[in-house]
C-alpha cells in the first residue's frame, strides 16, 4: 500500500472536496483522483461518496480513518527516530551557459547521501535566479557571477577554463599544440553569454590576433550545433559529455578561466539546504587539498 494515498485519503477525508485537497498537497487533481482509486482499489471497498457538491466518508471510508491515521502517525515516529525531519524539496538554479557537470557533481553525490530527499534543478538567467532567491522560490543557485552580495554567503566550487571547440575533421585537430596565433584565419563562433569575452579579446588585440566571426550565438547548445557543422570554432568550457562531431583543445600559450561559486540566503531554515551546502564545502575543500594550484599563464 502506497503512503502517499493514505495521506490523500486523510486530506480528502478532512477537506470533502477534491480540488481542495489537490491544492493542499500541492498536486493537480488528476494525480489525487488517481491515488484515491487505486487505494480503493487496492482495499476492494468504496471509501468514499462522490456527488456534484461534496464527497462523504463510506462506512469502509469510517472504519480506515482511525487505521489510516495510526499508520501515518507510526511512519511519522520512524521518520523521527532515523532524524528524517524534513524530506521537502530543495531547489538549486544555475546559470546559463556555465557547465552542467559543475551542478551535477553535487546534485548526484546529494541524492547518493540522502535517498529519501529530492531535490530540484533550473536553468535561468543570472539576475532571474537572483530574483528567486529573494523571493525564495529556490534555496540556492550556481553562478559564474563575480560580484558580492551583501545578503548572500557564497563558496567557489569549481574553475571553470576555456577550450577551443572545432569540428573533428578540421585541419588544426592534427596539430600537435595550438596557439591563438593559429585562430586568426578561422571563422569564429562568438558566445553572448561568455563572462571571459573581454579578457579573450583584450589578449587577442595585445597579440594582434584579428578573428574572423561569422556568428554570436546566445545559448550554448547553438554554438555546438554550428561547430557540428563546421561552421566555425569557438571558445567555450568542455562539456561532461562526448560529441562525436567536436574537438576540444587546449589553447597552448593562454590560460581563461572563470570560478564558478555557490550563492544562498544566510539566513536560510532549511535543515536539507544545510545538508547540501555542507556537501560542498567538503568536496571544495577535498578537492583542494589533494589538486595542485593551476596558475594562470
């Protein structure tokens, strides 16, 4: 017997209505319809009476109250008894155009130390996600952003550096070390989004390096779909996954990072948010402690 349709039972027992039991556990009607049945279903009795204005307890529905309550009350105690105090949801964003694999890192490891806990993702923009915070539609976000917050607490969990993306079956991949000399006579696929643009581009004029763009795309997945091509190169970080049809390389006499930092409200209640912000700060500072220091170049 599924927990949750004993708890919709109980809502539904108290509310005798269905869309406001629905809107108190926070899911779309269909979903509370569906567990209600299936308990039913599951039992072999009728629970409750269903007409246009309102829904009345069966006398199956009045001899299951008091049996569903102890088993919720008995889940609860063992719930305590374990310190599961707080299962509801965190919600972690993260910014557009930074690397996945930097939020999946912490978001897998999170759900490996704490399986009866969820925890929810979502891209947006950085002054987007800034917005839900203080308004705290989510718990914390992930951002490539260099400026201080005065209400925030933040750590950095990750550098992230920039490769040259360019189509597999390009010419340059048979070198054996690229320098950004070599860039100059390739089109260039140029990234709205990049925080480094400037820096990139402050090093290029000190080299006298021109490139040649043939594109500004605003997302990342349209800057791989156009190297795919072979439309062009670009400078962007190494995704965690493989793409048959592109190279990243390694710049040989230039080095462009960025850090990537946690941000949360200091204020925050959450006992499964400590949680997480705990679980990385101890991976940052593992990871600090056994990689050698990358010094820019």
């Amino acid at each position: 017997m599924n927990l949750q349709f004993v708890k919709y039972f109980l809502v539904l027992s108290s509310t005798e209505n269905f869309t406001n039991g629905a809107k108190q556990l926070n899911v779309v009607q269909s979903t509370f319809s569906a567990g209600i049945k299936k308990l039913e279903e599951h039992l072999n009795v009728q629970l409750f009476e269903r007409n246009n204005r309102s829904v009345k307890l069966t006398k199956h529905g009045l001899a299951f109250l008091p049996k569903a309550k102890k088993i919720i009350n008995q889940w609860t105690d063992i719930e305590h008894s374990f310190n599961i105090y707080n299962t509801e949801a965190i919600k972690i964003g993260f910014v557009q155009n930074i690397s996945i694999s930097d939020v999946l890192q912490y978001v897998n490891d999170f759900k490996k130390e704490n399986s009866l806990s969820r925890i929810d993702i979502l891209e947006e923009k950085d002054n987007k996600l800034f917005e839900l915070l203080k308004k705290g539609e989510i718990d914390a976000f992930f951002s490539d952003s260099d400026e201080n917050f005065s209400d925030l607490e933040q750590i950095t969990v990750a550098t992230e550096k920039l490769y040259i993306a360019i189509n597999i079956n390009h010419s340059i991949t048979k070198k054996s070390v690229v320098k950004l000399q070599d860039l100059g006579q390739l089109p260039f696929i140029e990234r709205s989004q990049c925080l480094l643009q400037n820096e990139v581009y402050r090093e290029l004029s000190k080299r006298k390096v021109i490139l040649k763009k043939s594109f500004t795309a605003h997302n990342n997945e349209t800057v791989l779909a156009l190297v795919s091509a072979n439309m062009g190169f670009a400078l962007m970080p190494k995704p965690f996954f493989e793409i048959p049809e592109i190279k990243f390389i390694s710049i040989h006499d230039a080095f462009f990072y960025k850090k990537i930092s946690l941000f949360w409200k200091n204020n925050y209640r959450k006992i499964e948010l400590s949680k997480f912000i705990s679980l990385v700060q101890k991976t940052t500072q593992n990871n600090v402690s056994t990689k050698p220091l990358v010094r820019k170049k």
